[in-house]
C-alpha cells in the first residue's frame, strides 16, 4: 500500500482560528493538500511519524492559518490616480505587471485574496493563471468590472468623457443593461458580482435606488453567484442591507436604521480601513492632497470608527481586507494592518482582529469558502510559522521578518524570482501631464502693467 506523505509541523502554538482557544504545545500534519490532522503534539497518531512526513520543528513559533485578504485590486497596479486606473497602461502590460505583483502578497503571508473589481479582466487572468501553476500567489476571488450609475464610484470622470471601454467600472441605464451585465460577467468567469452603490459626492444617498439593487441581487444569486457592494452612504448602506447582499464593504455613514438592519440579518461588514489611514499619514507632511479632501478623509475615518465600533460591540461579523493596489497601499506591506487598525479603532482583541482575516474572510473567496480560513481537517494546508505571538499582538504579521515560513496548499512557498530592485515606473502608466505648474512672467519684465499706474 503506498504511504501517505506530507508536512508534520509540530511543537508550536497553534492558532486553529476557528475560535480563539490556543493548543500551546501542538502539530498540524498535512497530506498533499490539504490538512490531515490537528492537535496536541503528545496525542498524534503514530501513523504520522514515518519518514514520508517532512518534518517542521516549530517550537517558539505560532502556527496559524494564512491570511486570507478580502478586498486587494490586483490591477490597480499601486495607481496615483483615477487616470491610471482607468486610461493609462494596456491590458497585456496590466496583467503581467498583476501576477508579479501576486507574489508580493503571497510573500507576505497572504494566501486567499478577493478583488472586488477592477481593470477587466486582469484579475480574472490573474487568478487562472495562478491556478495552472503558471505564476505564483494567492488563490484569488475575482469579480468583474464594478457595475455602477453616474453616481457609483465606478464612473468618476466627466460625463462627456464617460467611461472607458476596459476601465474599472461599467455604466448600466437601465435594468435590461444591468441584468445584461451580469450576465456577461458571469459568463467571462466572474466569482463575485460587485455593484458600486454609493460614490464620493454625498454621504447620504446611493448610486441606485433599492429595486434595482433587489434585481441586482436577485439575478446574481440565481446565476449562483455572491453579490458584493461598495457603499459608503447612509442610504447605500439601508439599501444594501434590505436588498440581501452577501457582504457590504465600508459602511462608513452608517446609521442606526442601517446598523440594525446589519445586525439583524447578519450582513458581514468589509470596513477597509487602511487606505484613508495610510493616506491621512502619508499627507501629514507635505500633502499634496487639498485640504477639503483631507478634511473629507478624516471625517469618514472618524465616521467609520464610532458606527463600526458600535457594530461590533453589537454582534456583527467584520472582515478584513487591505484594499491593496493604490499608491497608499502597495501589495505586499500593508495586508495585515488592517487587523492593526481593528484593535486600536474598534476596540478588538487581537485574536479576534486574527480571526476577521482568517475565519470570517473565507466568505470573500466563494470557490473556496469552506476550505479555508482555519486550521482544520479537510481544509487546504495553507499555514503561516510566525516569530511572535499575533493572538496577543497582531502587528507582528506586519513585520516580515516574523514570518519563517508560509505554506500554501501544502507546499512550502519560495520566491520564484531574486530579491528585485525597484519596480521601473513606465511612462505610459502614469498620467500624462503636460506640464507640472503655471509658468509665468516674471514681474521684472512686467514694465508695461506699471507704466499704465499714472493714469489710476
């Protein structure tokens, strides 16, 4: 009979995650990809010590799953702007430069992420790709183009401009074109339908009106697919909740009406805190941001933190993602902070921070869902050894050098490329200014505005 062979990682503090209880002295053994068995080191079963298990000694390490990002743009390629989100770089160039950039997050210990749209159909192609073994990352969830009206995130440019044919967002006027998108989307691949339900002028109404997210939510679900939605405002957020969506991201002007209706039906909540943090930091000094933008930051952050506190004192289940791929959250450094943020905004443990990057995000990666998140039997072997102790201090996953080992599916990662020098910014990626500032007359040569004074 052919032995069974895999990964003994023992001696370790094991973090399951399926709760917050810790096995101090415990082994997780894996066979090819999945996780055969988890518990006390004195209890395994003997049939795991045959030299077909590679052996991990993981004494003074803790061994927890791998962190599971439930909200990174994959094709978003650390964008400045909307112009380079949307207009500048071909698909071709987008989709290599994505795969590189899995990696990163891979590397940091992320091993499932969603993108909840982008640049289609990258993050489709990413996660293909991944899958086939051609480029290494994360097992991605990927959703299309965020479907929107004029006034969804997904439509930010002048109206005379509209949107671009491959940008990140697709414009629907109707409920023919709304069903139809859907529909196209899920016959492309789509994981996830994500609808843009609220955008940045107003943090009061949304970008649709509650039948036609009902609709919305309606035909995803009967084409087996889960809908996600952005929305920030008041009324996205009641709207949201009453429509049944399967996770709202943000909720930043949360009412009460809203917050009831969450916790009331249980909707997970994807507050996504770390993009207005970092940015709030990075414009500290120097910002290059107006003033009116920057007050508008903290005011949601401010917002955010109040109504989300709230919501989890109340019972409701918060996921958490890096919204990884703008300028002010580049992939691979700042996956873990959002647990960070959890803690010191929201009043978290830092096991329970764990726990919204693990066991609730698994609800981001609908292929997957049941099969990662913990460390379980049956579950894929996706498993980090961390120098530290996360379950009392989860800023130690932000220190890369904490993590000794990531193992995903199984398989212990190793970087498929040297330690690179710093990514060449292409012309073509940014936008394309035609100068930086107004050149103007210098007043030494403006001799012909003062001989005119005499005649004041």
């Amino acid at each position: 009979m052919h032995e069974r062979s895999g990964l003994r990682i023992a001696g370790g503090r094991v973090l399951t995650c399926e709760d917050t209880s810790v096995i101090e002295d415990g082994t997780v053994v894996t066979v090819g990809e999945e996780i055969a068995w988890v518990g006390a080191t004195a209890a395994m079963p003997p049939e795991y010590l045959t030299p077909t298990f590679e052996h991990i000694d993981a004494t003074g390490l803790t061994v927890l799953p791998g962190m599971v990002d439930g909200h990174m743009h994959i094709s978003f390629g650390e964008a400045t702007s909307e112009e380079e989100l949307a207009v500048y770089a071909a698909g071709e160039f987008r989709a290599i430069r994505a795969a590189a950039d899995a990696e990163k997050a891979l590397l940091a210990g992320v091993t499932s992420a969603c993108d909840p749209g982008g640049y289609y159909p990258v993050s489709v192609a990413v996660r293909d790709a991944v899958s086939a073994g051609l480029v290494q990352g994360p097992r991605f969830a990927a959703a299309g183009r965020q479907i929107t009206s004029p006034q969804g995130i997904g439509d930010p440019f002048p109206s005379w401009l509209g949107i671009p044919r491959f940008g990140i967002g697709k414009l629907v006027s109707s409920n023919a074109e709304l069903l139809e998108e859907i529909r196209r989307e899920v016959k492309d691949g789509v994981d996830l339908i994500k609808l843009a339900g609220s955008g940045v002028a107003s943090d009061e109404f949304g970008a649709f009106r509650l039948e036609e997210l009902e609709l919305a939510v309606d035909e995803a679900h009967r084409l087996q697919r889960p809908a996600a939605i952005h929305a920030r405002s008041r009324q996205s957020v009641i709207d949201a909740a009453e429509a049944g969506f399967d996770w709202i991201m943000h909720a930043s002007f949360m009412d009460d009406k809203g917050l009831d209706l969450v916790l009331e039906r249980q909707i997970p909540i994807l507050p996504a805190l770390t993009l207005l943090v970092n940015t709030l930091e990075a414009n500290a000094v120097g910002s290059v941001l107006s003033p009116t933008a920057l007050s508008h930051l903290e005011r949601e952050l401010d917002a955010a933190s109040e109504v989300l506190r709230r919501a989890w004192q109340g019972g409701a289940i918060l996921i958490a993602g890096s919204e990884s791929g703008f300028a002010m959250t580049p992939y691979g450094e700042w996956h873990a902070r959002e647990m960070a943020i959890f803690v010191e905004r929201l009043d978290m443990s830092s096991f329970d921070a764990l726990l919204c990057m693990t066991r609730n995000a698994a609800i981001t990666i609908p292929p997957w869902r049941d099969r990662i998140g913990t460390l379980s039997v049956g579950k894929m072997a996706d498993v980090l050894l961390v120098d530290g102790r996360p379950d009392e201090d989860v800023r130690v996953l932000q220190d890369r050098s904490s993590l000794k080992s990531i193992i995903k599916g199984g398989e212990i990662v190793q970087s498929w490329r040297p330690p690179a020098r710093e990514r060449v910014r292409m012309g073509f990626e940014r936008t394309h200014l035609l100068t930086p500032r107004l050149y103007r007359r210098p007043e030494s040569v403006a001799g012909d505005a003062g001989a005119g004074s005499d005649h004041g």
